[in-house]
C-alpha cells in the first residue's frame, strides 16, 4: 500500500550539487552493499560480513539525516510560514519513528 504524503517534491528544489553528493554516497553504499555480496561468494568471515554491513546501515542512517535536516531546513520552515506546521511536523514524526525502527 502507497503511503501519501503532504507533497510530491521539497519546497525548495535541491541543488543540482546537493543532489549529486547524495547519489555519489548512495553510490557508494551500493558498492559497498556489492562488496559484502561478494564476501559471501567467498565464504568470509562472518564477523568481518557484520562489520561491513554495519558500516553500510551507518552510511544510510547519514544520508537519511542529511534529507531530514534539508527537510526541515526548507519544507518544514516554509510549511511552518505557511500556516502548515502541524500537518508537516505530524508527517515528519511518522516518518522518523519508522526511520528509528
């Protein structure tokens, strides 16, 4: 089931440098997340397969941080000018309680 949101883009469109850093480090997690398959391939360790994949659920939690921290830089404050805080905070805090599980 598709969950619906407030809305479909941010606010503020991102920069096109803002959005390059953001798919450059999901590149990276991608690449890392492919290392780890190979790990398995290879029959590693398992200690060194869990160091590897707590590295890339590090490296997503930061990524998720900087979108949340653009989020209420921008859609959140502007929302919060706009009349339309209630809803926005509401609809942030959902999100980041499934963001903590």
């Amino acid at each position: 089931m598709e969950e619906r949101f407030l809305h479909d883009h941010p606010s503020k469109p991102r920069t096109k440098d803002e959005i390059q850093k953001t798919i450059n480090r999901l590149k990276r997690i991608e690449g890392q997340v492919r290392g780890i398959q190979k790990m398995v391939e290879d029959d590693r360790y398992c200690v060194d397969i869990l160091v590897q994949i707590s590295a890339i659920q590090s490296a997503l939690k930061n990524v998720g941080f900087s979108i949340t921290e653009r989020h209420i830089n921008h859609c959140v404050s502007d929302a919060i000018k706009q009349g339309e805080g209630k809803e926005t905070i509401e609809e942030l805090m959902t999100v980041m309680k499934q963001f903590s599980k």
